[in-house]
C-alpha cells in the first residue's frame, strides 16, 4: 500500500534541499518538463567544436557548457551569483575553461571582437550590443531563452491574472528586433510551448525558490495557504499542469 506524504513533510524537504547552480535533477520522479525539438546542449556542443573562442554567458553553475563534448582552445564564462560561480569554477577549470565573476547587467569584461561564438542558456537578460561588440565579424550567437508567459499557470495561481505586456514580455520578435538593431542578422528564430507536470508539493515549492524571479519574494510561510489548497488538489485530482515557453535564437555579425 502506498503511503501518502503529508504537506508537512513534503514542504520541509524542499526548503531544505539546495538551491545552488542550474542541477534539476532533484525533479527527477516529482516533476516533468517536455524538451524543445531543437535540442539545445546538443547543438551548442557542436557549434563548441568549430569553435576557436567562445564565451558563454550567465553560465549558471557551468552544467551546460560542461555538457560539450569538446570545448574551444580559448573558452570563457561568465556568472554573477557567488554560489554558481564557484560551482562553475570547479566544474569548468579542470576542463580549461574560465570563469569569471561579472554581475548580469554589467558590460562584458572582453575586449571587442573577442569571441567567434557567445552562447547563453536561458540568460535574465540579453545585451545586444555588447554580444555585437565581442563577437568577430562572421561569429555567431546562440542561445535559447524563456519566451512569454513561461510557466503562468503557476505564476498567476499565487499572483493573479498578469497584465498583458507582463505575459508577452520576452516574446522572440522583440528579440529579433533588438539583435538586428544591435547590427546582428537574425538566421534562425524558432519557438515552442511545452508541457509542465508538478506531481507533488515539494516540487512547486522547490521550483519557486530555485526561479525566483517567477513569484518575486516567495517564502512558504506568506503563501502557504494556497500551496496546501494546491497540495489537495494534485492529491484528488492529479498533477498539476503548466506550460513552459522556450525559443531558440542565432544571430551573425556580418
């Protein structure tokens, strides 16, 4: 007979798991999230073995860039959190790879035309111009971000109903547009929604504190309320089901 896990419980483990890096691998049987078609560390590991520079930026805790089979002869990072900086660092400098602390507004600490290739998964923000200032002519930009209304069933079950320009505030066009005014051409823009499964508490508390800029100030004490109705209803009726926004973007400096 299986046993069921009280609220309790399930909202002690996670706030009590770690939140270090960019590893979900903790989800692993609590949460599902389908993967775009492209498949990004794929593609970006082969761009890396063409490569003779590339920088990848706001690496988290280097879990993507380590994934490459091969990386450049010269091959930098950069991260702003001091936790993932440091998570980075051990797991990027054994495979000669720099890291280099640098906040995620601030210009990038290279000298212009630097890199044949920048990558960046799921950046806060993306800086055109600069990205157009260390590229060579010829180099390439790579990266898949978090398109509009990125996983809103959640975000509005704790805050409400969102104001449009909210819901449609990282949309791929605006993004296109930026780069090509930024002097980048726009080659490839694809994008996709994508299923979400939460199959317990603990993995929305876990995934509010790990993202937090999905419900700025999240604390379980201030919405504990509706994560225990949310709790009740994943137990009578199932999982609880959101939809993830990604889009793939490449852009070349001419």
């Amino acid at each position: 007979m299986a046993i069921t896990r009280t609220f309790e419980d399930l909202v002690a483990e996670a706030e009590a798991v770690s939140i270090d890096g960019w590893d979900f691998s903790w989800f692993e049987g609590r949460a599902t999230e389908e993967r775009p078609s492209w498949g990004y560390a794929r593609a970006m590991g082969d761009r890396l073995a063409r490569a003779s520079a590339a920088l990848d930026i706001q690496t988290g805790g280097g879990e993507v860039l380590g994934s490459a089979p091969k990386l450049p002869p010269l091959t930098a990072a950069t991260e702003g959190w001091p936790p993932n900086v440091a998570k980075a660092t051990a797991l990027l400098h054994p495979r000669g790879a720099v890291v280099i602390a640098s906040p995620e507004d601030a210009p990038l600490p290279f000298a212009a035309e630097a890199f044949d290739l920048v990558t960046s998964r799921h950046p806060v923000h993306t800086d055109w111009s600069e990205i157009a200032r260390v590229l060579r002519p010829g180099g390439t930009y790579f990266s898949q971000q978090v398109g509009p209304a990125n996983v809103f069933e959640v975000v509005e079950y704790f805050t409400g109903p969102q104001p449009e320009e909210v819901r449609n505030g990282r949309h791929p066009d605006r993004a296109a547009a930026a780069a090509e005014a930024a002097g980048l051409d726009v080659v490839d823009l694809r994008s996709e929604r994508l299923r979400v499964e939460f199959y317990d508490i603990g993995a929305v508390v876990h995934f509010l504190r790990k993202v937090i800029w999905m419900v700025p100030g999240f604390t379980v004490d201030q919405y504990r309320p509706q994560l225990h109705a949310l709790h009740e209803d994943i137990g009578t009726k199932g999982p609880f089901v959101a939809h993830s926004s990604r889009y793939l973007i490449e852009a070349r400096k001419p």
